[in-house]
C-alpha cells in the first residue's frame, strides 16, 4: 500500500507517465512523416510516371511508322542532320508534345543532336546520370525546382518557368533490340502540377489527422487504464485498511462472545424470579439482544467462506425492516421523525444472511436518522429489480450531503461525524459486494439522501 501511495505522488510517477506520453508523440509522429512521405511520393510518382510512358510510347511509335534509320541518330549536328526532312519531322514531334517548352535529343554517345535552344545543339554534359539511365532503357520522371545554374543543361529556361517535370525518354530501334538515342523533354503542364501538389497535400493531411487520431486514441485509453488503476489502487487500499479492521474485529468479537454468554444467562435466571411485568419485558429485551448480537458475531466470524451465493442462507427482508425499525423506534420518537414502509409484490426472501443485512440496513437507518435533526419523514420501500434481485431503499428528507462529504463517502476511517469511526458504509458496500449485491447512493441537495442496498433473490 505504501509503495502504491509513494509512486504515485511521487515526481517519478509524474516523469514516467511523461514519458510514455512523450515517447508515444514521437513514435506516432515519426510513422506519419514517413508514411506521409512515402504516399506522396508513391502517388507523384505514378502520376508523373504515366504522363512519361505516354510520351515514350508517342516518340517510339514515331520511330517506328517512319522506320527510322538508326544512324540518324549518330549524325553529327553540323552535316546532314539538318537537311535530312524526315529527322526534321521527328523533331518536330518532340517540340510538339503537351506542355513541352524545350527538348533535346541526345545520340548514344551523350552528344546533343538537336535542341529546341540551338546554342544547345553539339554540346556534351558530363556526369548526367539520368541520360545515362535513359540509354540502359530505364524511364525515371522527376519533378524539377528550378535552382538557376544548378545544372549546366538548365541554362536559357525561359523566367516564367520554376517547377517543370523533366525526364528522359529512351529510343528504341525498330527491332526493339537496342537503344539508339534518347529525348530530354521539359514539361510545365500546370493542371498535372496542381494535382501533384493537391494529392501531396492530401496525403500529408491526411496522415496528420490520422496520427493525430491515434494520439489521441492512445491518450483516451492510457487516460482509462490510470482510472481504473486509480480505483484498483483505492481498492487495495480499502481492503488493506478494512482487513486491519477485520483482525481487530475477529479477536473483539471472540472475546464478546463469552461476556455475552454471561449476560443471556443473568437474563435467564433474572426472568425466573418473580419480578413485576414491566421488569420481565426490559429483562426479555436484554435476551433478544443479547442473542442478536450473537448472531451478528457468528454471521462475522463465518465470513470467509468463498462462495457465499452457495450458501443456505435466507433473509426476509420484509421482517428484517420491520425490527431495525422497531430497534430505532426510541431515536425516531425522540426526534419527532415519522416513518413510512412501502412493500411491493412478489417474494421478499434474499439469499443472504440475515444479520449480515440487518447489520447493512442499521447502518444506513442510523445515517438517514441522523442527518434528520429536525424531523422529517424516512421513507423505507423494498421491491423486486432487474436481474433476479430485490432492492431495499431507504430515503430521508435530510439536508442531503456536501461535496466533501461525498468524496469521503465510502472510504474507511473518513467520516464527517465527530464521534464516527468511517466504517459503517464502507463495511456496508464490502458486505453487499461479498453477497453478491450493491449499495449505491444518490445524493438530493437540500431535500435528502436515497440510498439502495440490492441483494440476490432466494431462487
């Protein structure tokens, strides 16, 4: 219990929970970017991958229907290239392409045979790992951000251009066999660029709210397990508390049983003497409390048994009101409280002992008697409820119960009495839980206190 108490009040209970929540945010938040990552460059790169297999298949089919002769690409810009008609249609299907603002075909060898920038034309630019990709027969699109002077093949890119697609077509030869050249095409088309950033965005957000989801996910049920281990905690600590008091109680209540003996039996021989009629009758209660006590003593120190729902036990609890009433009877006069017992239909025997619920309804009787200081009206009703059960109710027209009070309600050894040990409740909701039942209350400011004890039915 100790140790309980200890870590969580202590810093560290606050560092660890930090922590994990902490530790949480970055694993959640590190899994978005990357999935957010790979999605956006997933979808552009299909998108943009479309658009190049379009226009190799385009170029090809040129190559193909022309029956281009290879070494048309190996001619060199300054001889025949130029006056060859056919090459020059070719060409101008490059530079028609969609959206295309500059083209170059490259031979084989890396050298540019014809450029829609004629200062192009005849150069070589070392070190062009796409060109080079492009002649193994590859197709790899990129997306460009245009970084003026990052590259020498990007000199001359008209002002209005800062994001273009830039990929290299491979060129096959007629039988399919050989690369024979390849065409660099830049390409600005807007409508594909906004989709490009628009599904990027998407997928960003999307994976944020998804994140930011599952955070909060996490949150609700780390949130739910410290509740519940809260309550187990204050349980546990019940429990140790009321089994202290359980020790104690055993050994008081062994040792009672003795002394009580004693006193049935001066009871006894006491009656047997002639004594006047109003003596006999105090005589007799002293009997039938003595045995009362008795039985309560036997009901505590029997309480161990595992399944008490197995047991023979039976309460009516009809009969069961009526004494703890009639053991009340002396407070209720004296504080001018009137007392109504409502009863319903059907079968009023608990499978419970009948000590045990009567020690539960005293307890509950003694509150509700007490908060009346001025009178009032008690209300006690009993009925079947959901379930199989019979719920007992025991209402008062007291001034009902602060906020405080509440939160001390059912925890052992806190009570707003000044003479009050903080057991009685506490003791009364472990017994009804023992028997399989429940004492809830439900607290009416200004106007009283409902409480409802439930117990099995007897089948």
């Amino acid at each position: 219990m100790q140790t309980l108490l200890s870590l969580r009040d202590s810093p560290h209970y606050v560092k660890v929970l930090g922590i994990f929540v902490v530790a949480s945010f970055l694993a959640i938040f590190t899994t978005t970017v990357l999935l957010s990552q790979y999605l956006a460059s997933y979808m552009t790169t299909n998108m943009m991958m479309r658009d190049a297999v379009v226009s190799m298949e385009f170029l090809n089919s040129i190559v193909r229907v022309e029956e281009r002769d290879p070494r048309s690409f190996t001619m060199t810009p300054a001889s025949e290239l130029t006056d060859d008609p056919e090459t020059e249609e070719f060409f101008i299907h490059v530079s028609s392409l969609p959206d295309v603002f500059r083209a170059n075909v490259y031979a084989a060898n890396g050298e540019i045979l014809w450029s829609s920038d004629r200062e192009l034309i005849g150069q070589t630019f070392e070190g062009n790992e796409e060109l080079e990709t492009a002649l193994r027969g590859e197709l790899h699109p990129e997306i460009v951000v245009v970084d003026r002077g990052e590259k020498e093949e990007h000199v001359g890119l008209p002002d209005h251009v800062d994001e273009f697609i830039e990929f290299y077509i491979p060129i096959w030869a007629e039988s399919g066999d050989a690369i024979i050249g390849a065409v660099e095409v830049y390409k600005a088309p807007e409508s594909l660029l906004a989709t490009i950033h628009h599904v990027v965005t998407l997928a960003w957000v999307g994976a944020i709210l998804s994140g930011a989801v599952l955070f909060a996910a996490l949150l609700s049920v780390v949130y739910y397990a410290a509740r519940i281990l809260k309550r187990q905690e204050q349980r546990l600590i019940e429990t140790e508390r009321l089994a202290v008091v359980g020790e104690m109680a055993s050994a008081v209540a062994h040792g009672l049983r003795n002394p009580l003996a004693a006193i049935r039996s001066c009871a006894e021989l006491a009656a047997d003497d002639d004594i006047p009629r109003e003596t006999r009758e105090t005589v007799m209660e002293i009997t039938d409390q003595v045995d009362r006590l008795e039985a309560w003593i036997r009901s505590f120190l029997t309480r161990t048994r595992d399944k008490p729902e197995l047991a023979a036990d039976t309460a009516h609890v009809d009969m069961i009101i009526q004494e703890c009433i009639r053991g009340f009877s002396g407070q209720l006069a004296k504080r001018g409280i009137r007392v109504e017992v409502q009863q319903s239909a059907g079968s009023p025997v608990a499978a419970a002992a009948s000590s045990e619920v009567e020690q539960v309804l005293n307890t509950i009787l003694s509150n509700a008697i007490e908060a009346m200081k001025s009178g009032g009206l008690l209300t006690v009703r009993w009925h079947p409820a959901p379930g199989g059960r019979i719920a007992i109710e025991v209402e008062d027209t007291g001034p009902g119960l602060s906020t405080e009070q509440l939160e001390r309600l059912f925890v052992p050894f806190q009570s707003s009495k000044s003479s009050g040990l903080g057991v009685g409740l506490a003791l009364g909701r472990r017994i009804a839980e023992r028997l399989g039942g429940t004492l809830d209350l439900k607290n009416r400011p200004e106007s009283g206190v409902s409480v409802t004890l439930t117990l099995p039915a007897k089948a």
